[in-house]
C-alpha cells in the first residue's frame, strides 16, 4: 500500500490523539513482538503478561520517543525489557507450562523430522539455560538478525557487552548441548 503512513508517522498520530494509530501500528508488529516474547520468556504465560505490559508501556511512552531507532526496535527492546523485568521478579520461582498449547505435534517424515525436532527441543531446553540477559542478546543476534549496534540500542548497553554476552552464551550453550546430546545425561 503506497499511501499507508509509514510507522513513525502512527507513533505520531496516537500521541496526537488518533483513535486507531497506536492498534494499526500493533497489527503491523505483534507477530514479531509475540516471537520476541516468546524468545526471550521461559513460559507462553510469561511472554503473554510480559508483552500486555510492553505494549501498555509502549502506549503510554509513545510521546518519548526520539526516534533514534526505528519504531519496530524501539517495541522491540521495549517487549525484551519487560521479559527480563518479569524474569527477574520470577527469579525465585521457575514455572514450566503445561498448557497443550506447548505440544508438538508428530512430524510427518520419518527419522530426518524426528532428528530436528529432538535437536529443536534441545537447542529450546539448552537456550533456557542462559542467563536473561546472554539469552535476550544471543537472541537478538542470532534469531532475530539485529546488528551488534542494533541490539546493543535496543537493550541500552555498549557493544562490547553485546559481543561479550554472545561469546559467553555461545560457550554455554554448546556444553549445555553436548551434555544434553550425551544419552547417560538424559532425565
């Protein structure tokens, strides 16, 4: 659509008070911000409640943004914030949902599907191991595809600890992965 406002232009609306600026420019990125959520929580029921409070945050602040970033990497690191906000209250409890919405359905190949599922679940478990704040920028990086700059923006630290946050999780991940892949190891 050539005539559809572009995102900033939206942002600007709803802070001038447009009814449904602020809900058109949540239909052009919930997809992306649910992913995130989800990314970055350990539990469906977290990534739901810690992206309510994102975009809550996002609606009210929308009239302080100073448009550094683009407005998908400021909802962004807004949703990344508030996972790691609620993962830090939670700290002390650790739930694990167990809603069907988290079944698996069968793959419908044969043992090249069931391989990746089983190393899918792995990669998931293993990545759920990493700290909050070595998941949100291995996250970033490596499943979202941000920059180096760019997550370090969007999580409002320098690069170097970007990197150094990656390095790290990537050295954990893999011993995480190779205990996990060693069957004497297996709950």
């Amino acid at each position: 659509m050539p005539d559809a406002p572009s995102d900033i232009e939206l942002l600007r609306a709803h802070v001038r008070g447009e009814r449904h600026a602020f809900a058109e420019l949540l239909r052009r990125h919930n997809d992306h911000l649910w992913q995130t959520a989800l990314r970055t929580s350990y539990t469906r029921e977290d990534a739901a409640d810690s992206l309510q409070d994102a975009l809550l945050s996002a609606h009210r602040r929308a009239g302080s943004f100073r448009g550094e970033a683009e407005v998908r990497s400021w909802l962004h690191a807004i949703v990344v914030n508030a996972c790691l906000d609620r993962i830090r209250r939670n700290k002390t409890r650790r739930a694990f949902s167990f809603s069907s919405e988290h079944q698996q359905s069968e793959p419908s190949e044969d043992r090249d599907a069931m391989a990746e599922f089983e190393t899918s679940m792995l990669i998931d478990e293993a990545l759920f191991t990493l700290p909050p704040d070595q998941r949100a920028a291995l996250v970033a990086i490596d499943v979202e595809g941000y920059s180096v700059s760019e997550a370090a923006a969007m999580l409002g630290v320098p690069t170097g600890t970007i990197k150094s946050r990656c390095a790290r999780a990537r050295q954990r991940l893999q011993e995480r992965l190779d205990f996990l892949r060693d069957p004497g190891n297996r709950r």
